[in-house]
C-alpha cells in the first residue's frame, strides 16, 4: 500500500497514518517513541547536568535581583 502526502505537514501525514490498523499505529509510536536521536543523546539528566542547571539557574538570579551570598561551585 503506497501513501503519497502531497502537502507534507504533521497534520497531512497524521490523517494519512490514521488509515493504519490499530496495532500498526501502535507500533509507529512505539518506533518514534525509541527514536534515535543522535550520538550522545540521553533522555535522562545526570547528577552533574543537575548541578550545572542549579548553577547556572543561581547566577541568572544574581543577575536579576542581585548577588546574594553563596558558594555556587
């Protein structure tokens, strides 16, 4: 079976994939649910992206409302 979307939007290729059985459809999310999304993606934060954001999210409130005593090492 050949699906030709003459204008490719994610509205055009949703309604063309609505024609899929049930389980196929399933099966599409689950594949775009596991997609690859390039080396070195992780879908999960680590302990030292977590203390970078704090750090980084502590100085941007420095700069606007102030410097406010503190160690953000």
């Amino acid at each position: 079976m050949a699906i030709t979307i003459e204008n490719p939007t994610a509205e055009a290729a949703f309604a063309a994939l609505q024609q899929l059985p049930q389980e196929e459809f399933a099966r599409l999310k689950q594949m775009f649910a596991k997609a690859n999304y390039g080396e070195g993606y992780q879908d999960f934060w680590t302990d030292e992206d977590l203390e970078d954001a704090a750090r980084s999210t502590a100085l941007l409130i420095d700069k606007r409302f102030g410097p406010e005593e503190g160690n953000y090492d």
